[in-house]
C-alpha cells in the first residue's frame, strides 16, 4: 500500500481493507515504487517467453495492475535480498468474467475459508472438502471455492473428470499413492527462479537440495502420468499429455549425468547433510573427491576416538548429532561410576538423567568436519549450477507441471468425498431444484443425522418465504442452498438426493442482508 493512503491517517481504501479483512496485514511502500513503466519493464524482464506474447500485447493500459506489480517486485527485492532470473516468472492477468463474484462479507458469512467461531479452516467449506494430497491443490481449491466457475462447459467437463476417477478404481488409487509423494512444486519453482544478492555457503547448500528435490518431484511426475494415462476424459487427456512433456524427460536426464541415482529425500539433520555431501556423481571434479574422502575420514575417526574414551574412562558413551553442536556425546546418570564425569568432557548439560558434552579433541574434528563440508558444498553448488541453468531456460514446463498436479489433486479430492459421502452429480438448468439437500459442513461436523431439505425455485417462482419458530434452521436453510451452489459450480459433487442449479454469477450483499435478518429474528 503507499505510504500516502496510511500517513498522517488510514484511506478510505485501508479502512475498507481492514473492515473486511481484519487478519490482513498492510505494509506501506513508498508512493514513488507505484509506476506502471517499471512495472511493465519488470514484466517485459522477467516473464517467461512461452506465451508470452498476448499478455505484453494487452496489459500496457493496465495502470492500476502494472504499478502494484512495480511496488510488489520492489518489495520482494528489499524484504528477500534477492532478484529473479531474466525470464523466469510466470505473469497472469485475470479479470472477473468466468467466476463468480463472492465479496468478502459473504465468503465470512458462509463460513467458506474462515470458521467465525474457531477463526481456522477446520469447519468451513474448505476444510470439508479439503481431501487434497498436495500444497498445489488446496491452493488451487481454495481459490475455486473463492471463485467458483460460470460456464457450464467447464464444470461438466470437471464433472466428467471426477465420475470418471469414482469408476476407475484403480486408477483412482494409484493416483492418491503417487500425489502423496509430491513436495510443494510452486516452492520449488521459486527457489529455482530466485537469484541471492549476496551468495553464501547456505545458499550452495539449497542449491543441492533443489536439484535432489526435483529430481524426486520429476520421479513423482512420472508416476502420476503413467496412472492418468488410461483415462479417456478430455481434461485428463490435457493432464497427462502436460506430465509427459519431453522436456520435463530432458531434466531427468541432465540430472542424471550429474546427481547418483540412489540419492533420496532424507528427513533427519545427518541423513541431508550426508546426502548433500554426496549427491553429486563421483569423477565430476576431482578436488570435491578428495574433500568427500577427508569429510569421510575424520567421521571415522570421531568414532575411533569415541571408542578409545570408552575403553580409557569405562563410561558409556552415545555418538549424537545435531545442526547447532555437530558430533557430540551423551550418557546417563546410572551409568557413571561414581556418579561424576571425567574432566575432559566439556560443556555439560543434564536434563533429568540424561547429560550432553563434548570434548576439545571432538570440537576439533567436528570444525575439520565443517571445513570439509564447506570445500564439498562450494565445488558442488559449481557443477549444479550449470545444470540448474539448462534447466531454467525450460522453466515454463515445471509451471505447467505444477498447475496440471494441482488441479488433478483437486478432481482427486471431489472424487474421493463421492466415495465417502452420499453425494450426487449436479445438473444444470433454468431452475434451482434440490431434493433431500444437506447442509455439507455441519452433515461433516456432527454425529447426529441431518435433517435434509427441499428446495425449488422457478421462474413461475422466485419469492420464497421461510418461517420457523427461534433456532428452527432458517439461515443454515439458507446457507445450505448457498454452499451447495458453490459446490456444484467448483465441479464437486453435492450432499443431496438430486440437484439442477442455475448458473450463479454473484453471491453477494443481499444475500448477506436476508441471513443476518433471520439471526435478528432468531433472536428476538
């Protein structure tokens, strides 16, 4: 936001922000970083060639769009100390036409990301629907259920995707085991994009652990592709011809020439240190060996030496390690004779029974240890560099890769609530109808059955009066036609018996209006 709407006082626009935003957070920026000509020639720099050509053609007259994207790359740049690669960044410009337009008091008062009681995602329309194996796939449902889709084409073609995962049951579940598997792929195309102003040991560490983490992420797109090659919808057919690009084969071959083919993701501090150490191919460069070797060296002889206070001290002594400390030992108070360690460990630290310590011959290696480690990361960050620029000048692919992933995790999830649920197809016509409709998160929240509602609204019939005696069910009725809508338009099945929906393209204030009427109601 510019300095200018919050000093001396907040705009109108910070207070609107605010009023419906309360947990956003506003970070002023100097008025001059909002330039649309910067923002252009931040666009024109970094955005990927691939399909590139209609948005330059369209978005010179974007005022508004082209000097937020200035303060936002301005920002980035300060907060990140870092820079993007010339062509590199995937820009998109949308507008309204195509989704539904949910303002924020209503998306609050449907409870459709945000729970108003418990302030989390649990109970609301997201966490019920959220079946997703993927940090790509919440996104992408989370940014459906905000916006849902107005033309019928493309639901009934998610439709079809998703009646068609419930009755491939095999593919259905070797889909759900090989998503599983996936890391966030956007995280990883930022760090690949990403270019530090300042380059440090850290950052010739993250570099390994890029190149290992796409290589597992491209195994993990094999995998997926192979499972979505049966299915016959058009979508599908879409998903998998972009899983199977020859591009995405080409980085799997650079990588590799370069990283071992045992090399997995390891979870503990010493299985990623040893796995950065090693991952890059024996007789690359010559210089790194003898440094790998020296790493493996004084390893071995912090255990010989571990071994020789054993037998010197009669204690029993641990080999544990930690990011912070390095090598260290530990025992506990029952195995000390005389309840007291020799003078040569160091640094002691009891908690309950058990102690940690060091000594000065073990701080030794463990420094000839770090110094090793630094050799090994600044030759290797070297060779994974040159591989890591072959692979950023396809980057568009991985873009790709990413949003086929996430929406396919998203059909998955519908898929698998049909499994689970008692939910039917929507159809779409002139007239609302829902027969034995249920409202779909509090059906989720509660043991006790719900009580399922009708629901017929026709051109012959567009007024609509609701009674019922203080806490009867008046706005949840409501509420429950309003979800089910947004279900329906995001290409999920819904909780009823049968349901024909008419295309909505606002969900807004009047609605509000009538729900918070019923509460007053209910009240008085």
């Amino acid at each position: 936001m510019p300095t200018t709407a919050v000093d001396p006082i907040n705009s109108k626009l910070v207070r609107i922000i605010k009023e419906n935003i309360p947990s956003s957070t506003i970070t002023p920026i100097a008025r001059r970083f909002f330039n649309d000509t910067t923002g252009l020639q931040y666009i024109q720099k970094y955005i990927i060639k691939e399909g590139s050509a209609s948005l330059l053609l369209g978005i010179p007259t974007k005022y508004f769009c082209l000097a937020a994207t200035a303060a936002v790359m301005r920002h980035i740049e300060e907060t990140r100390n870092a820079t993007f690669l010339n062509h590199s960044v995937q820009f998109k410009y949308q507008i309204c036409q195509g989704s539904m337009v949910i303002d924020c008091a209503t998306a609050r008062n449907l409870e459709l990301t945000i729970n108003l009681s418990t302030q989390n995602d649990k109970a609301t329309l997201f966490g019920i629907l959220n079946e997703t194996l993927t940090p790509m796939g919440a996104r992408l449902l989370r940014s459906n259920i905000l916006q849902p889709l107005t033309d019928e084409k493309t639901i009934n073609t998610r439709l079809n995707c998703v009646q068609e995962l419930t009755e491939a049951e095999d593919t259905f579940y070797a889909l759900k085991t090989s998503l599983k598997a996936f890391n966030d792929i956007d995280h990883l195309i930022t760090s690949f994009i990403q270019v530090p102003t300042k380059p440090s040991v850290k950052h010739s560490e993250q570099g390994i652990n890029r190149i290992i983490n796409l290589k597992h992420t491209l195994k993990s797109i094999e995998h997926v592709a192979q499972a979505v090659g049966a299915c016959e919808n058009r979508l599908l057919r879409t998903i998998h011809r972009l899983l199977t690009d020859q591009r995405l084969e080409r980085f799997s071959r650079l990588i590799d020439t370069v990283i071992e083919q045992n090399v997995v993701l390891e979870k503990t501090a010493i299985g990623l240190r040893n796995q950065r150490c090693f991952a890059v191919k024996a007789g690359c460069n010559g210089l790194l060996d003898v440094a790998r070797q020296t790493y493996k060296e004084t390893i071995n002889d912090i255990f010989e030496v571990v071994n020789r206070y054993v037998d010197e001290y009669n204690v029993h002594l641990k080999v544990q390690f930690s990011v912070t400390m390095g090598y260290y030992l530990s025992t506990t108070v029952d195995q000390l004779e005389g309840g007291e360690l020799p003078l040569i460990f160091i640094n002691v630290i009891k908690k309950n029974k058990k102690l940690t310590f060091t000594t000065l011959e073990l701080m030794k290696k463990n420094a000839k240890i770090n110094d090793s480690l630094t050799e090994v990361y600044l030759m290797s960050d070297k060779i994974v560099n040159d591989l890591c620029c072959n692979i950023r000048s396809e980057i568009g692919t991985l873009y790709k890769a990413s949003e086929a992933i996430a929406m396919l995790d998203m059909l998955l999830a519908f898929a698998h609530l049909c499994t689970v649920s008692n939910y039917v197809r929507p159809v779409f016509t002139d007239t609302l109808v829902i027969k034995q409709g249920r409202h779909p998160i509090i059906e989720k929240l509660y043991s006790t059955p719900f009580v399922p509602n009708d629901t017929y609204i026709s051109s012959a019939s567009t007024f609509q009066t609701i009674t019922g005696p203080n806490m009867s069910g008046k706005s949840t009725y409501l509420r429950q036609v309003a979800l089910l809508t947004i279900m329906a338009q995001i290409g999920s099945f819904v909780p009823a018996e049968f349901g024909a929906f008419r295309i909505m393209d606002q969900a807004s204030k009047p609605m509000i209006e009538l729900l918070l009427e019923c509460k007053t109601l209910d009240g008085d």
